[in-house]
C-alpha cells in the first residue's frame, strides 16, 4: 500500500522538504521572485489544473505530475493528492506543490501543510498573488474606494458539500464589495439572494480566464448579469464581483454609455 511505502521511506531518514507556491491568478509574470527561486530547485513538482504551464519552465529537469482538480474532472481527491507529495518529498527531497491564487485563499494550503508536518518533512509556504484581487485590478476595479466601499468580501462561492455558502446571505446585506471565487454554477442563487436584498440595480462584473490572454469580461446588474453571462458565454473558471466600486471602473463607463447609446438609437 501507498502508505506503508511512504513509512518504509520515513525509516530512511532522508531529509526532506516540501515547499507550497502560490503561482498567482494566470500570468506567468505574476508568480513571485521567490515562488521562481524555489521552483528552480525543486526535483519533483505537483501542480494544480489552474497554474499556468510556462511556469514549469522554470524547472526543465524537476519530475512533474498533474494533480489538478476542475469542475466535474478529479484525477485525485485529495486524500490521494496529500499521499503523493509526501511519497515523493521522501523520494525526491525537494518537492514543490505549486497552487493556483495563494495557497491558503481556498487553496487547501493548510490542510496540505498538517498532513505533510505530521510525517515529521519540512515545509515553507510562499504567498502567491490571489485572483480574488489581481483579476478585478486588471480590469480597473478597486476592491475598496475611499466614498464608495470600506471594505471587501472574499467567499467561496461552493462549500465543501457543494452548497452556496450562507456568508452570501450576509455579505448581501453589506456594503462591501462582494468577491466570489467558484460561484458560477451557483450565479442564479447568488442574484436572487442580492434581489431579496433590495440589491437588484448593484453593478456586477464577472471576469473569466482573469490576467491571461483568454480573459473574458462580462458588465451588468445584478438584475442583468445572467443575461450577460449567456449572451457573453462566460463560464468557469471566473470570479464575480458585486458591489459600487464595479461602476468606477473606465471599462464599466464605457459599457454603459454603449448601453446608452443603443437605448436612444
């Protein structure tokens, strides 16, 4: 069995260490000098679905294995992943588990570190730049604005037990901007939920493929993002964005004098 041989190799003593790196939202210039450094050491590397593969470059000799996970496509549940990088930090020494955003924005990144630590290896954390703020700055939204939002929300959009989580009920009747990270399969919840809270006419913009050449940009309303999204074809993966600020943005000024424009023909 895959455990009794990560115990035989625990037996070995061999020094090892596993190393956690935040790749960033999708560009690969977006990765830290620090997540690159570490990727050029490492000999086996255990990369998710959602990292950019021009990262790997960084490591030309190191062993690498996919155990990305995507929307109704598990290769490992992550039972299966947590084994993996302990068999191989005992069998490499240097291990990287590069992770899509940050590691510990919804990335699993503790839960990875208590089962890696309890084998007695070595771990480092390198922070990576989360989506929740770099994909709605690359598109000119401010998360917060001094007048128009003190704060900001970040949910996961599906819990573990692939419901819509309940912090959605009460971030609707904040002020705060609204970020939603894996929320597209839930969007119709999510509107009637901001409509039962009088939100119905608070702009929303819904970023797919955020900070890469594929990026997608859908603008609209609570009351007309659905439509937006069929219309535009967006889908996952992509982060949702509710709140004022929304309408700050150059890109949402130009959408609505468009709007404008094609009301008054």
């Amino acid at each position: 069995m895959l455990i009794e041989q990560i115990l035989y190799q625990m037996k070995l003593k061999k020094k090892s260490k596993v190393t956690l790196i935040g790749a960033g939202p999708g560009d690969p210039d977006l990765i830290t000098v620090k997540g690159v450094k570490a990727l050029q050491k490492a000999k086996v590397i255990l990369y998710d679905a959602l990292i950019n593969r021009e990262l790997l470059e960084y490591a030309p000799d190191a062993k690498k294995i996919f155990v990305g996970k995507r929307k109704g496509y598990h290769r490992y549940s992550q039972d299966e992943i947590n084994e993996l990088i302990v068999k191989n930090a005992f069998e490499f020494g240097d291990a990287v588990r590069l992770k899509g955003g940050d590691p510990f924005v919804f990335g699993r990144g503790s839960e990875e570190v208590d089962y890696i630590e309890s084998f007695g290896i070595e771990t480092e954390v390198i922070s990576g730049i989360s989506s929740s703020m770099a994909v709605p700055a690359s598109q000119g939204i401010s998360l917060t604005k001094r007048g128009v939002s003190e704060s900001f929300w970040v949910i996961t959009g599906t819990t573990s037990e692939r419901k819509l989580s309940n912090d959605v009920y009460l971030a609707a009747q904040s002020t705060a901007t609204i970020v939603i990270l894996m929320g597209m399969s839930k969007l119709s919840e999510i509107v009637e939920i901001f409509k039962k809270y009088n939100k119905a006419e608070v702009p929303t913009a819904i970023i797919q493929n955020g900070t890469t050449v594929n990026e997608k940009l859908g603008l609209g309303t609570i009351n007309t993002i659905e439509e937006v999204v069929e219309q535009k074809q967006l889908s996952s993966p992509a982060i949702i964005v509710i709140g004022e600020v929304v309408k700050e943005s150059s890109k949402f000024h130009s959408f609505y004098q468009n709007v404008h424009s094609e009301l008054t023909k």
